[in-house]
C-alpha cells in the first residue's frame, strides 16, 4: 500500500487520517517539508485557506511541495485545500500555490449558515451518488483543457475536478462515512508509483 501524507498544519487533518487507516493505508501527518520527500501521495485538508496559505511559506512548504508535485507527487485537495492549489483565485488572498489550472471562488456557496449537503454522480467511484458535505466551500469558476469535471452541484458548478495526478473537491469527504472518494486518491496514487 502506499504511504499518503496529510498535510497537518490546520485544518481537519486527522478525519482524512482515520479515513485511511480504516482503508489499511499508512497516513502520517506531515508538518514539515522534509517529510514530503517520505511519501507517495498528500491531501491537503479542509480548514481555513488563508492560514493554510500562511502557514504552508511560515514552515517553508511552497517550493518543496510545488517541486514535488510538478514532478509527480499526486496530490488531493478538498474544500481550502481545492483554493490552496488553485492557479487562480477570485479573492485577494490568499497567494495559493498555482498547482492546478482552476480559477476558484472561495466560499462560493455562502457563509457557514449556507453549509448544506447534496448527493452528486462522481465519476471515478461506484455505486449511488456520493452524499457531499459542503461548508464554506468554494467552486471552480474556470479550468484549462487538461482539467477534467468529475462532479457538479445541481446549478452546474464543478465541485470535484482532476488534472493528471491532482484531485480538488470543494466538499469534505472525509465527514461522511463513505470512503469511495478516498479510494479513488488511493487508486490515483497507486496508479502513478
């Protein structure tokens, strides 16, 4: 099994660790950027993308992960961590880390009142629609010719996309008890070893 760190700088790191310690999978938190060159694959979780953001040039992550990526590391974004690795943002801040060709609207659904659930067809994973946890979660504006839309909301927004080695859903996977999504990464990851 490959070993699939997750980013545990801030954010709700540890759910996306029990989701794959349950799928047998070694999930070691990493803080920092040494760390990154000891894994297979990263999930950089939801949370607060500004912190994130602050947090990830505080430690000295950005040219390493950026490095890392770009040369193959696969890598998973989910809700902040979708606006993390977006080339683009419609929001001043934060300066995310231009991995994936999307253009990425934070809170795009709304404030935290507006958090809601919605089952959405996932390509890449069996079985009925996947029930999506959504708070404060942002969207996919725009996205170039080598990003695939894996899913969308009923209004047509995409909310789980794909580039080569990297996934970014605007939910939260990790909420929910259903694990197809995480073993979708996990297929991602083994695929590119």
């Amino acid at each position: 099994m490959p070993i699939i760190g997750v980013l545990a700088i801030q954010g709700d790191f540890l759910e996306h660790q029990q989701v794959l310690a349950r799928l047998g999978v070694d999930a070691p938190e990493i803080k920092l950027p040494s760390q990154l060159e000891d894994i297979d694959g990263l999930i950089i979780p939801g949370g607060e993308s500004t912190t994130i953001v602050q947090l990830i040039d505080i430690y000295g992550f950005r040219q390493p992960l950026t490095e890392r990526v770009r040369s193959g590391l696969p890598l998973w974004g989910t809700c902040a961590g979708m606006i993390v690795i977006a080339d683009r943002l419609r929001d001043r801040r934060p300066d995310p880390l231009r991995l994936m060709d999307i253009d990425v609207s934070r809170n795009a659904f709304g404030r935290q009142i507006d958090s809601f659930e919605e089952d959405i067809a996932l390509e890449g994973i069996e079985g009925p629609d996947f029930r999506a946890v959504f708070i404060r979660a942002p969207a996919v504006n725009l996205m170039g010719d080598s990003v695939k839309v894996l899913a969308k909301v009923r209004d047509g927004r995409p909310v789980a996309v794909r580039q080569d080695r990297m996934l970014a859903t605007s939910f939260h996977p990790e909420l929910t008890g259903d694990d197809r999504v995480h073993q979708l990464f996990v297929r991602m990851v083994e695929n590119s070893t």
